[in-house]
C-alpha cells in the first residue's frame, strides 16, 4: 500500500460507517412510523380493529355537560337535557315468507301504533324493494326511515372464505369497501328509500356499526349522519331470531329487565333493537307504558335532531 493510497482506506472506511449509520437510521423511522400507523389504525377502526365504535365509546363518558348531537357527522345520543328517547329498529323489514308467515314488521308496525309511539327503521335495501308497502306504511306512521345500506354487507372472515370472488366483494364490512363501493352501498338505498316515500334519508347506520373514518365520510358525501347508540339489550335482541315460540316471553322479560333497570335509559338515549325479532314485540308495549310513566317522551330521529337545528 502506498502513501497515495492510504488516506482512500481511511475514507472509504468512514463513509461505509457514515452508511451503516444512516441506514440504521432510516429503519428506525421506519419501525417508528410503522408503529404509529398501526396505533392510528387500531384507533380508527380498520381490519385490525373493527370496532371502532367500541373503541370509541369505551373512553367516552357521557354527561350532561359534554357537547351533544351532531359531531364530526356521527351521532350517539340526543340533548342530555330533554326527556326524549328513541327507538331504533334495525334490519327490516321483515315480510312474511313461505318458511315464515309471519309478517314481523307489520306487527311492529302495529305494537308502535297502538301505543302511540313513533321510532326510525334503519331498513335494507334489498329487502326493502319487496317490501315497499310496509316501508310506505312505516313512514305515513310518523316514522323515521333511516339508511342500513343496501345489502347490509357484514359478513365475518370465516364467511367470506366460502364465498365467490364476486360475493366477497359484495359482502365485506364497510370500512374495507372502497369510496365507490360505500357510495353504491349507501347511494342505492337512499335512491330506493327516497323513491318509496319522497323524502331522502338523512341518517344511517352501518350494519353492526362497523365504522371507520371512511365510512362517516362516504356517509357525509351523500347527506346523511351516522347514527350509533348509547342503549343497546344484553344480549342484543337479534340473538333471539329463530328461536321456538315458548321462549319468548321469557326472551321478552330479559329485554324489559334490561331496559327498564334503574338508569338504563337516559334523557336523550338512543335504543338500538331488530326489526323481526316476536320476543322484542312482546316487550315494547311494558317498556314503552313503564317509560313513559317515568316521563320520557318517543320521538324519531328526524324529532330528536331537526334539520338545520
């Protein structure tokens, strides 16, 4: 080695360490940013954390103190202020069919008016399109009619593992959709509602309020506020679907023990129960009665958050 040379050793040595420091460097950003992303993720709600509304309610507390209504374009619970509740009616509508006879959502119907009370359906938009005289009779009622999305896509990993490829795009939860696939979700059932009544939607709610930032947003684009709840049965009422007819009055009890517990229900409280489900029938009219004695009042949802108010 000569003199000349000696000094390019030294240099080159340097510089491969300058490298290695630089590229540790860089990983470590990495790994720093790919830990954010995946906290920010599981916060937002996407396949890591689905629930996102879980997440969200988990650390909120609700008081009469905290701002109320509308924001960020989702919605829990009413004015903290005023004894209105509503009730909120999932999945229907549920006709009567060959294996089942039974009209459930004209009994609904019928259990609400005979009590002289009014609530929002969150309907399914392909069932409602077979349905749309009972839809037309929910809303000359005075009811609410809300967005549950057209196909109601909610099925689970296992679920979408039997199905096509055509049907696992059709049928994945919301917050994998992409914005075009949201917008047909929720576009073709508020067309479809506002063609049946006249009066387009202005709420929805994801089917198993499944949500992510995403999904509000889509829901934004199209008019409409998604709604979520602060009162929902344990178990939830749709677990009694199917089931034999000598359980339900035992079902039913269930359902008015758990919502008529001493500060379940609370001014503005929104209820989240299931359209087709007899047990949840036999229920409403001792709920509504014992509420109503408490001197909560019923309203829709359009009631409870007037447009521009």
């Amino acid at each position: 080695m000569t003199e000349n040379e000696t000094p390019k050793v030294i240099e080159s040595a340097e510089e491969l360490t300058n490298t290695v420091n630089r590229l540790r460097f860089i990983v470590f950003i990495l790994l720093v940013v790919l830990a954010m992303e995946t906290i920010g993720l599981g916060y937002l709600g996407t396949k890591q954390y689905p629930n996102w509304r879980e997440r969200f309610k988990k650390h909120r507390i609700v008081t009469s103190s905290e701002p109320w209504g509308i924001h960020n374009n989702i919605v829990y619970h009413g004015d903290p202020n005023k004894k209105q509740i509503a009730l909120t009616f999932d999945d229907g509508p549920f006709p009567g069919v060959s294996y089942d006879p039974t009209n459930h959502s004209k009994e609904l119907l019928d259990v609400l008016v005979k009590n002289k009370t009014v609530a929002t359906f969150f309907l399914v938009g392909k069932k409602a399109v077979d349905s749309q005289e009972q839809v037309k009779a929910d809303f000359a009622a005075g009811n609410t009619i809300g967005n549950h999305t057209y196909n109601h896509s909610q099925a689970t990993p296992e679920q979408l593992a039997k199905m096509s490829p055509e049907d696992r795009e059709k049928y994945k939860r919301l917050p994998n959709m992409t914005p075009e696939q949201l917008n047909v979700e929720f576009g073709m059932q508020s067309d479809l509602i506002e063609k049946i009544t006249g009066k387009r939607p202005r709420f929805c709610r994801p089917p198993g309020e499944v949500s992510d930032p995403s999904v509000v947003a889509a829901a934004k684009k199209l008019g409409m506020v998604c709604v979520f709840h602060d009162v929902e049965p344990a178990p939830n009422d749709s677990t009694y679907a199917d089931t034999p007819a000598e359980k339900w009055p035992q079902q039913a009890k269930a359902l008015e023990d758990y919502l008529l517990a001493p500060g379940r229900v609370k001014n503005g409280s929104i209820i989240l129960l299931h359209d087709g489900i007899p047990a949840t029938r036999l229920a409403l009219p001792k709920v509504i009665a014992t509420l109503r004695e408490r001197g909560f009042e019923f309203v829709t949802l359009d009631q409870m958050f007037p447009a521009g108010g």
